[in-house]
C-alpha cells in the first residue's frame, strides 16, 4: 500500500474493474482511498476527484449512512471480513457492502441489490464475491505477498500456463519454470519491479513490459505483466499477447488486402459494385473471426460444452472424445447425468438443480464420468448461466477438466502418508537445520518419546553424548550437508535413558531450487540383533580354536608321548641323583604340555570324559584341604556346603578341574591376601528366571559359588575374560586357558555360568550344573582293592604311524618283560597277525592313522577273533566314536601322553580281563 491516492492501476486491471457493476474500492491504513473503479463512484454519486479526498469512514457515513460507516469501524478494529447490507433513503436503493480489513489497509466491495430481497443474500457465498471476481476475471490473475510466497491464481491463468494452484508455492519459483534462463529471468524481474514501482508511485506512464515464457506444455507465449500493491500484497496481470501480435499481423495483411480489392475494385468499377465488395469483405472478416474462435474452442485442453435450460448438451468441442470416447456428435442431444454412474448422477443432479434454480455459476464442481471403455473419469467442472433479455434462464455454458491424474496423485500420497505411518522403521523428518519436524508412531515406540515432545529438537540431541558417538555424528551431519547419503549405526538414547543401537539411513531432500531442504532419517533398533552377532562371532571364534586345537592335538601328544614313555624307561637306567632331576624335571614339563592340550581341548570340544553320579560335597572338601597346604596363609578360606546338597551326573577329574581353575584365579587375584569363599546351594529355576539363559532347561540345579576380596575384572575387559589365550597375568604366569577350560567343562555338562565383579571389591563365579534332588547322597569314592598282576611274556602289537611312538613304546613295554610287534597303520597290523596267527595276545592301537584307521582295524579284528584283548589310544580325546567303540567292546581309550606307570597298569588290566 502506498500514501499517494489513486494510485493508478494497470491498464488492463483498470479496464477489468471499471468494466464492473460492482464498485470496488482500495484504502490505505489510515482509511484515505487509493483506488475507485468507476461503478463505485457512480454508486456514491460523486466525482472520483472528490471521493479520493475524504476518508473511508467520512465517505461511508455521507453517501450510505452511519450504518456503514460503523460496520467500517468494526471491520478495522477487528481485523477481519464484515457484510453490510444499507438502504439508502435518499436514492431509494439498497447496497450491499463488503470489507475485509487487514494491517496494510481494506478492500471494499459495493453491490446494488435493489430490487431483490436484502435478506435473501444475492445469490453468492457470502463473503466470497472479491475471490469470485477474481476466480472468473478474463485475464489471467494471481495474487503473492511481496516475497513471493501466498500464491493465489485464477482459472485463466491455470489455462494461460499450464500451472495448477497447488503446484506453485512460492511466484519466484514459478517465475523460474516459465523462464528458465537465468540471466533473461533476471532481467525480466528487474523490468518489471522497476515498472511497478513507477507505476505504484503515478511516476511511469509506459507500458506494461512484454516477456517470452515457456508454458508446461513447452510453448512459448508472448506475455505483458502488469500488477499492482494491493492489500499488503501484489496482484499481478498475465495477458497473452502473442495472439494480438498475430491478429495485428493479420489485421495488416487484410487491410493490405482490402486496399488491392480496393484499387482493383476502382479498376473494374464496372464489374463489381462497392456496396457487394464491402460486403464480402464484411463476411470474410466475420468468418475469419468465427474460425479463430472456433479454433481456440475446438483446441483447447479443455473440453468446452453448452446444455440448454432442460440439461441437455447443445455443443461439445472435440477434447469430448478424447475426454469421454464418444464424438461430438455423440454428446450433443444427452445431458451430463447420462455419462456418470447412478449414484454420482444422482448426486450432480442434485447439486446443479439448486445451482440452476438460483442462476448461479459452477465453480470448481467435481465430479465422475464413466468413459466408453468402462473406466471413470474424474472432472471439474466450471461454467457460467447463459440468460435471455428478459433474465430467463437459457442454459449454461462452460468446460470440464480432466483431474483424474491430479486424484490419483492425491490418492497415491495419501496411501504413502499411511505407509509412513504404518512403517515398522522409525522414520524421522527434519528441516535443513537437522531440528525434528514430523515423527512415525514407530519412532515413539523405539525412542519412547512422542511427536510433540521432539518437535523442533535438534535430532543429534537424542544421540549418544560420548566422544566416539559425538565423533559419529558430527561426521553424519558433514556426509548429508554435502549433499550425499549416510547409513550407520549410532547409539540412540531413549526417554528412559537407556542406550539402544540402530542402523540409520539419513538422506537430504532437495527444493525447486535445488538446495537441502529437509532431511529424512529411516532407523532401526539393532541392539538385540548386534548382541546375537557378537554371540556368534564367539562361537565362531570358538569353533575355530576347536578346529586349531584339534589339528595340533594330535601332533602334540604324539610328540610328548615318547618323551613320557622313555623318560619312565631312563628312570631305571640312571640312578644317579643329577639324571634323577633332569628326568624329573622332563616328565613334568611333558605333562605340562599335556595338560595345556588337553585344558584346549576340553573347552573347544567339550570332551565328556567318563560321567557318573557324584556329590560335589566330597570333591570340595578334598579341594580345601589341598588348598590350606598349598595356598599362602595370607589368604582365608571358608567353606559352606549343606548336608542335603543334591546330586549331579558329571566327570569327577573335569568337575575338579572347574573347583581348581576357579580357586587358582581367585587366588592369584589377591597377591596381597583377602578371603576365599566356596560355597554350594540347592537352586530351583523356572522358564521365567531372569538367571536362566534362553538355551538351559529350566528344572533343579546345584550352583556353587567361588568368591574372592580381589582387585575385581575392570568392565572393559569382562566380555573376554573367558576368550581363549587371553589372561592380565604377566608373561609365564598363565596360559589363558583356565576360564576358558572352565567355560567348555560347564557347557558340555549342560550348566552355565555367571559372573559379577566389582573392580577393587572382589569377583564372584556361579557355576549352575543340573542336579537330581530324587538321588540319594553318594558316599566319597574307595580306594582299588587290589594292584594288577605282574607280566608274564604275553605278545603285544603296537599299532601307531609314528614312528618315535612305536618305538618308545616297544622300549618301555620290553622294559617290562612283554614281547612287541609293531605296525605303522591298521594294514599292516592285519598282515603281521596273518603271519603269526594266534600268537598276539593283545594289540595296542591308535585311532588316527593313514591307509587304515583304528576304527577299521578294531572291527576287521572283531569279525576275526571277538575275544582278542585290544586298547585304543588317542591323542585328541575325541568322543565322536565313542558309541561305536563301546558296540566293539572298548569300553575307554587310552589318552597320549601316558606316562609308563599308567600304560602298564592298563595293558595289565586289559590282560586280566581278557
């Protein structure tokens, strides 16, 4: 709005105006008039030079009465719409004023209603008639704050460019798709702001400026843009002029024309009277302009229609058959409820009867149209009443557009909003800023907070806070503002404050004009998922240690096997006390390195070694009394075992093993002394105990506690504490296999075990191995009653492919007065009993051998002789064929190393039973 009154409006927006029966006014915030159209002068009797001195509420109160000047007051002070209806004594007529009142100034509207009843309204929406003017103006209309946003355009300009209402948010943009070039958009813009503010301030009189434009359908159109400020805002003025320029070109070229017929006209004055040539260039001017018409008709995307009072369709442009399937000719004669469902018909029918019955314009009417295939056909509807001279209803004549693609597109968002919102992912939209603008239900069910309590938060705020997540998320926010997209884990803080992990893919959306304008991050909780990978990354891991284990077992043990056997051989031979040391000394360190294989392999494969049932009572008693002779004095041991504690089916040696490594950690935890607590207790656990894993059984199970006052495991390393070869102990004070064993011990008797620890306050281990409460308590296991019989010359067959084990063994039995035979694989064993038959009194093999393994050898020799004494031996300790040897009648396998003590003790045993 601008002080200077009259501020002179674009010519063909002043033609528009001046050519209405309403008077229009525009008034400045102080109320002065800065605009009148030549119907509202004559409505107020005046001159227009007169009126545009006084103030609105002076000339309401002088020219329609105090009644309007109040309603004026009203509309000011309450910034808002008013409809006054005055009469007018002295003119003997009654007005109709509207006023819409806004910061910048009003807009006013007077229409004459007399005549008609003044309560009854005059036919349009109250308080729509302006948006109607607009709406149905002959050129092309729209309205934008000053900054470009508000857009509001009339139906002309729809069919002008191309563009729909709901495609342009913002005129600059639009300016940008109808004139694509930037340094001619910048110049046109800078034309016309300069014409407008010269126009605005009465200091311009040129006309308005002329551009190129390229509408949607990519024609290019000759536009002049006018406009004018007006409420606040500016309304703008689109005319094609592309058609005047041609029509200026054809307007010559007649004239051209017309001065030849002239001259010829003069040449043959005889022939032709002026009076016919006159009129026959009348007719071709009327059928040019006919035929221009027609074809703007016939070719517009619209389909044009005219119905008569009853309904009935009296033309149809061609768009008819394009839109409908039927021809023209097809349509005229039939009314438009005759190509609609029944029940969409029904409800037109309704609707335009009312519309008829009061004369009044079809704006904006959507409605459905079955095509000649079958599928329906959504159109609006729009068209004017056609009346007589005496104001009968004539018919109507208007256009329908097809806006079935424009519902589809609106169907299509609707079901994807609803898929949003259905989303399994959390699914978060953020502004440019990162700050939370629209949430999924999903979202608030993974974060437990709700869209109104994120809104217009930044998204980083509900991340992690530590460095390493803090690092993560600036290097996030860096990928998208450069345009790229990130996916990654990140931690997430919940309402509650619990940390939770989530894969999340963040991606930048982009506006018309090509810059970042939100964000959209699509989430999903992983922790769970994260856990059981890291589960089976360690068992992973496990297996492969198992698989490691098992193919060095063998090579260990056949290596510390002879270095046993020839050290117990070399014991009788050297008396001396310095050969008595260093063959004691080998011996130790060769069991040693058993041990170290056989702890692996107990806890990658879980051997089972010989169960029975037993009471843990007993081997924990045992186990103190060694620990008060071994352990330092400085360290307190305690136990607590109850007199009914139940029973378990385990291994006495693995189960021992357990007691031991748990007690040898806790000790070497407390260099400095401190207490030692054993302690055993009937447990009972239900499926819905929070101690019991997801793979145990629930049921009785005895869980025995080894606690220590140590320096605690820190919680960064508590995850590792039973990896394998991992030990905070310095070089040569451990192996790392202890927990490790303990953990494969556990596992394999169908147990588990717990943990907690407290740095600098001690560490507790809870081992839980199903029990049996019906069993009765075992008494300690007895002593053997009697020693093996001592050898008498029987023939034995060692069996073994290497060749440093054969002959070790071959020396310590001789030592003890048996006769050897040996063979380097179960082949060769056949071949040697073939050559001395019936003269092996027994044959000693091993299990793993190349050509023909022991299993093969033992069941060749059972379909041979089912009563020959044999022994199995192995270096894994594998219990895979365990099932089988026992069918065989080996009921347990000698494990390698041995020393010599244990060999002959078996190959006695076996003999006696044999």
């Amino acid at each position: 709005m601008t002080d200077r009154p009259d501020v002179p409006m674009p010519p063909v927006l002043g033609d528009l105006l001046d050519a209405l029966a309403d008077g229009v006014a525009v008034l400045d915030a102080s109320g002065r008039p800065t605009y009148l159209n030549a119907a509202f002068v004559r409505h107020c009797g005046g001159t227009r030079e007169e009126l545009l001195r006084e103030t609105a509420p002076d000339l309401l109160d002088r020219h329609f009465g105090p009644e309007a000047g109040a309603a004026y007051r009203q509309a000011v002070a309450q910034g808002r719409k008013v409809t006054h209806k005055q009469h007018v004594p002295s003119r003997h007529r009654w007005f109709q004023l509207q006023m819409a009142a806004s910061p910048a100034g009003t807009s006013l509207l007077c229409r004459e209603v007399t005549g008609r009843n003044p309560g009854a309204g005059t036919g349009a929406t109250e308080g729509d008639e302006l948006g109607q003017l607009f709406q149905h103006a002959p050129v092309a209309l729209a309205f934008s704050q000053r900054d470009g946003s508000g857009v509001r355009i009339n139906g002309r300009f729809e069919r002008l460019f191309g563009y729909g209402g709901h495609e342009i948010s913002n005129l600059r943009d639009w300016v940008a798709r109808v004139i694509p070039d930037r340094g001619q958009r910048r110049k046109a813009l800078r034309r016309w702001f300069t014409w407008l503010a010269r126009n605005a301030t009465g200091s311009g009189s040129e006309a308005p400026p002329t551009f190129e434009t390229t509408c949607r359908d990519g024609s290019r159109r000759q536009v002049a843009i006018s406009g004018v400020e007006v409420a606040g805002g500016i309304l703008a003025v689109f005319l094609d002029v592309s058609d005047l320029a041609r029509q200026r070109g054809e307007a010559e070229d007649a004239r051209a024309e017309q001065a030849r017929l002239l001259e010829l006209m003069e040449q043959s004055r005889l022939v032709l009277l002026s009076v016919i040539e006159d009129q026959k260039v009348t007719e071709m001017a009327l059928r040019e302009s006919e035929a221009r018409h027609r074809s703007l008709v016939e070719t517009s995307f619209d389909w044009v229609w005219e119905v008569n009072a009853h309904g009935c369709y009296t033309y149809a442009s061609p768009r008819a058959q394009e839109l409908l399937g039927y021809a023209p000719a097809e349509v005229v004669g039939r009314t438009p409820f005759d190509f609609m469902p029944e029940s969409e018909a029904r409800r037109v029918k309704e609707l335009f009867k009312g519309i008829a019955a009061r004369g009044a314009p079809i704006i904006a009417l959507e409605n459905t149209l079955r095509h000649r295939d079958g599928h329906l056909v959504v159109v609006e509807t729009n068209g004017t009443a056609v009346q007589g001279p005496d104001g009968r209803l004539l018919g109507y004549r208007g256009m329908d557009r097809d806006i079935t693609a424009r519902r589809q597109a609106e169907e299509d968002l609707r079901l994807r909003s609803a898929a949003l919102e259905a989303a399994a992912n959390a699914i978060v939209i953020t502004d440019r800023h990162g700050r939370i603008q629209w949430t999924n239900p999903a979202f608030s069910a993974l974060s437990g907070w709700s869209l109104a309590e994120t809104s217009g938060k930044p998204l980083r705020d509900l991340m992690g806070h530590d460095a390493q997540s803090i690092a993560r998320t600036d290097a996030l926010w860096a990928t998208v503002n450069s345009g790229e997209s990130w996916r990654g884990e990140i931690t997430s803080r919940r309402k509650d404050g619990v940390l939770r992990t989530e894969d999340m893919t963040i991606t930048p959306l982009r506006g018309e004009t090509g810059e970042i304008s939100h964000f959209i991050a699509i989430k999903q909780d992983i922790t769970e998922q994260k856990r059981l990978e890291a589960q089976f990354l360690q068992s992973q891991r496990m297996e492969a240690i198992g698989t490691l284990a098992g193919g060095i077992a063998h090579d260990l043990n056949n290596i510390l096997a002879p270095m046993l056997l020839v050290s117990g051989v070399l014991r009788d031979k050297l008396t001396e006390e310095g050969d008595q040391e260093i063959l004691t000394m080998l011996q130790r360190e060769a069991r040693r390195g058993a041990d170290i294989v056989r702890q692996l392999l107990t806890f990658s494969r879980g051997l089972s070694g010989d169960r029975t049932r037993m009471q843990p009572r007993h081997l924990m008693k045992e186990l103190l009394a060694m620990m008060r002779e071994t352990f330092p004095r400085e360290i307190d041991l305690q136990l607590q075992v109850p007199a009914n504690l139940w029973t378990i089916e385990a291994d006495a040696t693995q189960f021992h093993q357990i007691l031991l490594n748990l007690c040898v950690n806790a000790r070497d935890a407390m260099p400095n002394g401190g207490h030692l607590s054993l302690r055993a207790a009937n447990a009972t656990l239900s499926s819905t105990d929070d101690t019991l894993p997801p793979d145990r059984q629930p049921g009785p199970y005895v869980r025995i506690e080894v606690s220590d006052t140590g320096d605690g495991i820190p919680p960064e390393i508590q995850h590792r504490i039973f990896d394998p070869f991992f030990t905070t102990k310095p070089l040569g004070k451990g192996t790392g296999l202890g927990l490790s064993t303990v953990l494969g011990i556990v596992r394999n008797h169908n147990g588990f075990i717990k943990v907690t620890s407290e740095p600098g306050r001690g560490t507790t281990f809870r081992v839980f191995l199903p029990a049996d409460p019906e069993s009765p308590t075992l008494a300690p296991p007895s002593a053997p009653e009697h020693e093996p019989s001592a050898p008498t010359g029987e023939v034995i067959l060692v069996v073994d492919d290497e060749r440093n084990l054969r002959e070790s063994l071959r020396l310590a039995l001789t030592r003890q007065g048996f006769s050897v035979l040996l063979a380097t694989n179960g082949r060769d064993a056949l071949a040697v009993l073939e050559q001395e038959p019936g003269k092996v009194d027994l044959v000693l093999t091993d299990l793993m051998m190349p050509v023909m393994n022991g299993i093969s050898l033992i069941r060749t020799l059972r379909e041979k002789d089912p009563q020959l004494a044999i022994i199995a031996t192995s270096g894994l300790g594998d219990t895979s064929h365990r099932a089988e040897l026992t069918k065989l009648g080996i009921g347990e396998v000698l494990l390698k190393p041995c020393d010599v003590g244990s060999l002959i003790a078996r190959v006695r045993a076996t003999l006696d039973r044999a």
